[in-house]
C-alpha cells in the first residue's frame, strides 16, 4: 500500500525493523536500509535499472533478506516543489511495486540529496570513479535518513 502522508505510513509499520530507501534514477537505482530500531540508515548498494520486472525482483530479495517493513522512496520534485515527468514515472513505479508486494510504501522529497551526497563524498576525498559508483545508493541513504528523523520526531505509535 502507498502512503502519501509520512504519519499514515508510520501508523502501518510494526514498532521493530528496517526500512529501504530508494533513489529512482532512470539507470539507476540507489538503495539504502536502516537498523531495526531506525535510527540510521546505511548506503547499500546500486542496482543497475533494466526491466521493471528485474528491478523489482533485486528489490524483493532484498526486502526478504533484510526483513525490511516499508519502503521510503525519494519523490523528485521540482525545485519550485512542482511535479515533473519524473515524479510520474516514481509514482508508476511504485504503483507497480505495490502491486507485487504488501510492503508499505511512502515517498520523501530528495530535493538536494544528491548534492549532499556529492559534497559529503568530496570531503571524504573521494575519487570522482568511486564517487560515480557510490553515489545513487549514498543519495538513498540522505532520503531515508531524512524519513527516519521525521519519523523519530512523530514518536512511538500510541
């Protein structure tokens, strides 16, 4: 199920257990997971994009060895904060993903994230072909640990 609304997602997730967050690129996609308690989101890796069926089913195995219980996925707006041609395609593809698994689903601006990742990567002295292999999967981890924070601050479900 898609949750558009962060507190809606966070009244569907168990209190224990990971997230995935995931930086939708049109070659690429960057995923990132948390600890169990949510606190920190870690990069993982980047799946290289070829059919939504591939993709999915490298995102499912996954989800099942991580034992992950929702999915935040970084919404591409506009900097002016209006929708684009992008967005389209991330809501179709999380429509898609929905449609093959009960994992939840939110969506989490990732305005910036990319920048972030790129100035954190320079000032850890990163070559620039390590910062291109890198650099989808730690933009992941900027959205989700965004989510995670707003999260935290929502506080534990009564």
């Amino acid at each position: 199920m898609i949750h558009d609304d962060v507190a809606e997602f966070a009244a569907v997730l168990p209190a224990f257990g990971g997230l995935m967050g995931l930086d939708l690129g049109t070659k690429t996609i960057g995923v990132a997971v948390s600890d169990s308690l949510r606190s920190v989101a870690s990069p993982l890796r980047t799946i290289r994009r070829t059919k939504f069926t591939a993709d999915a089913i490298a995102l499912e195995e996954i989800l099942a060895a991580r034992e992950i219980q929702g999915i935040v996925l970084g919404m591409p707006l506009n900097m002016d904060g209006s929708e684009g041609p992008r967005l389209q395609s991330t809501r179709a593809f999380a429509r898609n993903f929905a449609r093959r698994s009960d994992v939840p689903i939110t969506f989490w601006d990732e305005r910036l994230s990319t920048v972030a990742a790129e100035r954190a990567l320079l000032e850890a002295d990163t070559t620039r072909k390590r910062r291109a292999k890198v650099i989808d999967h730690v933009a992941a981890g900027y959205i989700l640990q965004g989510a995670l924070d707003r999260l935290r601050h929502l506080g534990p479900k009564q």
